[in-house]
C-alpha cells in the first residue's frame, strides 16, 4: 500500500468537497475543479477529511494509489489557495504584455509572439519582464508556464530569453580567438 495514498486529506475551512458517482468535485473561493476517479478507487468525505482507498488490490492499482490522492490534495489546496508560477525574461528588447485574453510576447522574432490564455489561468505582466501565471488547477499552472518558457528558452551563452524565477542557468564561454 501506497505511503503518500493513505495519508488523509484535511479539507480547509471555505471550500467545499463531494463526490457524485465517479466524480469529484471542489468548490472554494478560487474556484472549482472536478476529476473523474477511477471504478478502481472509492473517495470517503467524513468530518472535514478525504481518505483515497483503492477497492481492488493488484500492482496497478498500488502505483496509482498515491497518484489519485496527490491529485485530491493539489485540487483542495487549488480551490483555497491558488498556485502561482513566476517567469523572467532577459534581454535587450524582449517584453510581454496581455491584451483581453492574450498575451503578447516580443522576444526579437520578426513578428511577435501571441498566445492564448486559457480559461481558469490568471496572467499578470509587471516590469514589462515579470510574468506571473496563478490558477486553482496546478497542472494547468504548470503547464502554461512552460508553454511560455518553450517561446525562447534561456540560451547559455548571454543568458537571453524566459526562465522560472530564481532559476539558475549555467553560462559557457564563448570562442576565444587564437
């Protein structure tokens, strides 16, 4: 039996779970997030704490055990108290900004760089080089974030272009001339 898979959930004072056949749902001030459990597993509300049990025993179900209950956790902590993802951009000239539902990128292309936002994903540019991606969903945080470092990935040689905060990227030097 899984470590992570027996641990139970405490759900916090504002939000709001309940489980509907196979789904399960969360409600809270940031949100609402729903996931389909599997047949395999049975989802137990009882006095503020979720418990994720599995119903067959079997190798497959062990190693999704604690997948399905970090996947619970990640969705109560969402709805309470949101993820937020932070990015930098580096270089001469590159800035972001949004526009309605878009966010506008120019990292030294020929034309700039548009990208929709997703529902659910709030993105906020400061600086002109401060991104910052929040949302109740983490999977979606995390995704989105990435997509948007994937636009220019911080090259070693001047350290140009998009990275998490605090990220550290290891420079090389340049050719020498003999």
């Amino acid at each position: 039996m899984s470590r992570i898979g027996k641990q139970p959930v405490a759900i916090p004072t504002g939000v709001k779970a309940q489980m509907s056949g196979q789904e399960f749902s969360v409600e809270g001030p940031k949100g609402q997030l729903k996931m389909k459990i599997p047949a395999s597993f049975k989802v137990l509300i009882k006095d503020n704490i979720i418990t994720v049990s599995p119903q067959a025993e079997g190798n497959k179900t062990g190693a999704l055990h604690g997948l399905y209950r970090s996947m619970v956790s990640n969705m109560v902590k969402g709805v309470a108290v949101g993820y937020t993802k932070e990015l930098e951009i580096q270089g001469v000239g590159f800035k972001a900004a949004v526009q309605g539902k878009k966010a506008i990128f120019n990292l030294g292309y020929s034309s700039p760089v548009e990208m929709k936002i997703p529902d659910g994903i709030d993105f906020k540019v400061a600086e002109n080089v401060k991104l910052i991606v929040s949302g109740p969903d983490k999977q979606q945080v995390g995704d989105f974030s990435a997509h948007i470092k994937d636009l220019f990935p911080a090259e070693p040689y001047k350290g140009k272009g998009i990275r998490f905060k605090g990220e550290y990227v290891r420079r090389k030097v340049g050719k020498t001339v003999a």
